[in-house]
C-alpha cells in the first residue's frame, strides 16, 4: 500500500492524461502503462482511476478483469479542470493540507466577492460593470501563481477599489482581504 494521498494521485493522473491528451488526442493509457512506466502502485490506481471516471473527468474503456479497465482517457471536462488551476487545486491539491488551504482561501474571497457584487445597491449597467470587472479578476486569478499578471491584478483591484470602495464603507467588504491574499501569494512565488 501506498502512502500518498488520494488527492495528490488523482492529480498526478489527471496531470498524465492532459500530457497524454496533447501529445495524441486519440492514445488512450493502458493499465500497464500507469503502473509499469509511470510509478502507479495497482492498490492507487485502481480506486483513484474509478473515481475520476465517476466524476466524469476520465473516460475508461472497461475489460472482463473488474476492477481493472482496459484504457483511460481524460474528458473535456478533465481537460478544463487541469486548466483552471484554482478548481485543480480546490479538488486535487498537490500538498492536501498547505495548497487547499490557500487555494481554498482565494477561492472563497472570490466567491464572496461577487455574492457582495450580486447585492450591491447598484442598478442596471452599473451592477452589470461590476460584475465584469470581477469576472475579469476571477479569470486572471484562475490562471496559475506564476502566470499571474501583477499590472493586471493592480489595474482591476484599483479600479474596484475607486469605484466601490469609499471611506464610509465599501459595498465589497471582501475585497481588502483577498488583495492582501493575492498579493502574499504573488510575493511567494
């Protein structure tokens, strides 16, 4: 038996399937692949594999040899997982206890931020350019640390700020807080 956590395996096969799926949309890995090229102990494999299919980030071909499949392939929806960095590391992070909670962290200010959005005492196209400029946050800190775009994340944070953000109180309490987080973690890498 192993001794890596489940979540970090899943995304270990997650990440293998989206190099795969690159390389040849069409290859799909055997099990013999995993756990003879690829490290995978059988006892890892098999339940970590079963359970991204049933979540419908892996397609497998089945075989006559339950639990064993035959192939897997990663699904679209894989593929957009492993590509929002945020979600991947939501769901399958790298350290379970250090990266989910700073992930976690982000990722709950950002949804924080646009409930306070939603309920704003804006009207029509104000509200409706609000909630674009944090979708626009929301995309730039979707994308990993290290692409993060520092002139980027000012630009929008300063404008939220200008605009929403007044010394009588802020319609966006969340705002503060996830600046300072985003910029301990660009500071970080």
């Amino acid at each position: 038996m192993t001794n890596r956590h489940p979540k970090s395996v899943r995304r270990r096969l997650l990440l293998l399937l989206y190099e795969n799926y690159f390389d040849n949309p069409l290859e799909m890995l055997s099990p013999e692949e995993f756990i003879n090229e690829k490290g995978f102990g059988r006892d890892e494999l098999i339940p970590n594999i079963h359970y991204l299919s049933d979540r419908g980030f892996v397609e497998l071909l089945t075989s006559y040899d339950p639990p064993l499949f035959s192939a897997a392939r990663i699904t679209a929806a894989g593929i957009d997982l492993v590509e929002n960095r945020l979600e991947l590391d939501l769901w399958f992070p790298p350290d379970p206890v250090g990266a989910e909670r700073d992930a976690g962290d982000v990722l709950s200010l950002m949804e924080k931020l646009v409930q306070e959005a939603e309920f704003a005492p804006l009207d029509g196209e104000a509200r409706r350019c609000l909630l674009r400029d944090i979708q626009f946050l929301r995309d730039e800190v979707c994308r990993p640390v290290e692409r993060w775009r520092q002139q980027v994340l000012d630009d929008v944070i300063r404008w939220l700020e200008e605009h929403y953000f007044s010394d009588a109180g802020t319609v966006m309490p969340s705002l503060p807080p996830l600046r300072r987080r985003l910029y301990a973690l660009l500071a970080e890498r």
